[in-house]
C-alpha cells in the first residue's frame, strides 16, 4: 500500500528528487485507500536483487516499462491503455500524482498498471537483472544548478545499473526540454558500452509517447523537446 509518509531515500545517498507530499485531496486519499491495496506499493529501501518479483506484482509474465517520474499519471495510463500486451510500473514521489493515476487505472479498468511511490534507484535495484523490456524517463527533474549536477537521473555513475535491469535490446527512453541535460544524457548514454543509440543524435518524438501539460507548457514558453531512445547491447 502506499504511505502517505514522504519518502525516504539510503542514509547519507544523494537524492535524484526533491522529497514532497503535497496537499492531497479526499477524493484522492479514499483512491489511496480503496485501489493501493491492489495496485500500489511503497519502495521502503533498495532490497536484494530479484527481491521484487514482478511476475507475483502484476499476476502475469509479460514484458514490463518502468516508467520513472510519472508525474499525474496521464501519459503512464494512455500507454498503458494503448499496450495491453505489456505491463507498466510507475514510479514517483508525488502521492497527489500517484492517487490521480490510480484514479485513471479504476476509471479506464486498466490491469496492467502498478503504482510504486519511492525512490526509483531503490525499485530498480530490487529487481532481477533483465528484468525490464524498457525504461522511461520523461521529463525528469534537471536540477539546473551546477552544484546540484550530481543528483541528476540520467548520469555516468547509474547507468550500469539501468542497463544490468534491461533485457538485452530493452529500451531506455528519455525526454527533456533542458537542453543541457539533453547534452549530457546524450554524451553519458553514448559514452557507456552497454547502450546503443537507436538514432543518430536526439530521436524524433514517438508517436506512442503522449504529450504531457508540463510539456506543453514548455513548448509553449520556447523550449525544444529532446527524445533519447537507446537501446541495451
């Protein structure tokens, strides 16, 4: 079930997000306790490898996207809805955002989504080697200032692990309208033997990712969109 508690990360471990509640509505609370029971998990700590078995977590064995930094949930329910074949868990620190996507997973009877609140580099390590058949990043936050470089997502001292949980051709997918995280998500990736570029440079925008309101919001102020679609060697 997921906690209300703001999350946690490892003592003395440099955080990736900035640690919130937010205030949160009835509606959404009642979402919380009717639905996570059912589809929400909250990550307590990096477990052993393997220790969260995905196959028990959906009740199938199917290929699975870790979709990290959800947000409202919105584009992981679409996706989701558009891809019935495979299954979808989001990861966040937002509980309003996580209990708006369980309110989209009741709504749209979707079963192929599950919702973890926590820190996405604690999930990832408690999951089996190969264990992921793709990985979103959409938007993640880009700590802009340069002394907070280090807590970003998508950067050198990670990706192994990124890689060790994807299937050999599983798909780590990025976006970013901060064009220099773009550049530096694009020399890490390229620079890491286990990753290949499925493009030469940025991607095109997938039509199967759908737009968000925080991207609009940045087209709209002038910023370009910068898609990475690599794969794992």
């Amino acid at each position: 079930m997921i906690s209300l508690d703001p999350p946690r990360s490892a003592p003395r471990s440099i955080r990736t997000f900035h640690p919130r509640r937010g205030r949160i509505s009835g509606e959404r609370v009642d979402a919380l306790a009717r639905l996570s029971p059912r589809f929400g998990l909250t990550i307590a700590g990096a477990g052993a490898p393997g220790s969260l078995d995905l196959a028990a977590l959906f009740g199938r064995r199917a290929p699975v996207v870790l979709e990290i930094g959800s947000g409202m949930g919105d584009a992981t329910a679409a996706m989701a809805a558009a891809d019935p074949g495979r299954d979808y868990l989001a990861v966040d620190v937002h509980t309003p955002g996580l209990a708006h996507l369980l309110t989209l997973v009741e709504a749209g009877g979707l079963t192929n989504v599950r919702v973890a609140r926590g820190d996405a580099l604690e999930l990832l390590a408690s999951l089996a080697p190969g264990a992921l058949a793709a990985i979103h990043v959409f938007f993640p936050d880009p700590w802009p200032k340069a002394r907070h470089h280090k807590r970003r997502l998508i950067q050198p001292a990670h990706l192994g692990l990124f890689a060790s949980r994807l299937s050999d051709g599983g798909v780590l997918h990025c976006a970013t309208d901060a064009a220099d995280y773009a550049e530096g998500m694009l020399e890490a990736l390229t620079a890491d033997s286990a990753f290949l570029n499925t493009f030469h440079g940025y991607a095109p925008r997938p039509a199967h990712r759908p737009e968000t309101k925080f991207e609009r919001r940045g087209l709209d102020a002038g910023r370009r969109v910068f898609d990475l679609v690599f794969r794992r060697r």
